[in-house]
C-alpha cells in the first residue's frame, strides 16, 4: 500500500521557503514564491496576503498534514445554505510534488557505504554476498535511489563490514 504523503513537522521557515519533514521520512523545500509565480498569484487572490507580507505567511501552522493559515479565512455557504468558515490551507500531497530535496538534511548513509566499502576492498557484490543482500540492492543505496531499515543497515555494518553500527541523536 502506497503512503499518503503528510507533512509532520516544519523544520524552519526562511523567507518564503519552507523546509518540512515528511512522513516518508523525507526533508523537502517548499518554495511558495516560485509556486505563487508559477500560480500567477495576483491582488485579489486569497494567497496574495502571504505573498505581501513575509510575517502573514510566517503564520502557518500544520493541521492533519496540510499547511493550514488561519490569518486567511475561507467563507462558504453549504447545501443548506448555512455560512460556514474555514481557513485556508495548502495540502501536503500537492505540496510534496512541488517541492524539491533537501540536501542539507539528507542522510549521507548512501555516500557512507559506498567509502566503507571502498576502503575495506569490496565489490558491492561481495558486500552483498557478506550482508545477504543483493548488489542491485547496495547499488541503489549507494546511489541514495532507496532508502533502508535499521535492521538491514545492521546487517550491511555489521555482517558486509565486520564493524559495530552506532546511531547518536543530535
């Protein structure tokens, strides 16, 4: 089953860019002021307000996933024609797409055990062969074309390089 794409947390805010955590354990940079171009965002549009001012859009706060501004109210009547308001908010499948990597939170462990291996004289074949994977496999992760599970990086540390894996929290 595929994930549904969420944003967890917003790592920092500069300028118009936003810098977010994504459930897929993805950082990405949301540039709203390529976005609001590419948009043609003009006066008189509801995002115009976060394009004008740099502390209005500043504002925003996650609700359910989605990029949610409650400075900018949304009204409506329903089917029985009730007012209704909500807020404006952007959501985080559509924001996913048009944002890009960020390199500058990326994990390097791809670049990691391609020098390990190096180091230590390994094909990715015979990494392979050590860690009960597949060269396909350390390919791709060398590459950072896929992403791994703890359990797999202990056996590439542990059983492909004869070393001990240390994870610390910063």
């Amino acid at each position: 089953m595929r994930t549904v794409r969420r944003i967890i947390k917003i790592h920092e805010i500069k300028g118009y860019k936003m810098y977010c955590l994504f459930n897929t354990g993805e950082s990405r940079i949301i540039d709203f002021e390529k976005i609001f171009t590419t948009w043609k965002i003009k006066q008189g549009d509801l995002e115009y307000k976060l394009l004008e001012s740099v502390a209005e859009f500043q504002k925003v706060e996650l609700r359910d996933g989605a990029l949610t501004w409650k400075n900018i109210e949304i009204e409506w009547l329903d089917e029985t024609g009730k007012r209704v308001v909500d807020y404006y908010d952007l959501d985080s499948i559509v924001m996913y797409e048009l944002s890009e990597a960020d390199p500058s939170r990326g994990l390097e462990i791809g670049l990691m055990i391609k020098q390990a291996r190096k180091d230590l004289g390994l094909t990715q074949e015979e990494l392979a062969a050590k860690s009960g994977t597949s060269k396909h496999y350390i390919s791709r992760l060398e590459n950072n074309k896929s992403g791994i599970e703890l359990a797999t990086l202990t056996r590439i540390i542990e059983g492909g390089f004869g070393r001990r894996l240390q994870i610390k929290i910063l």
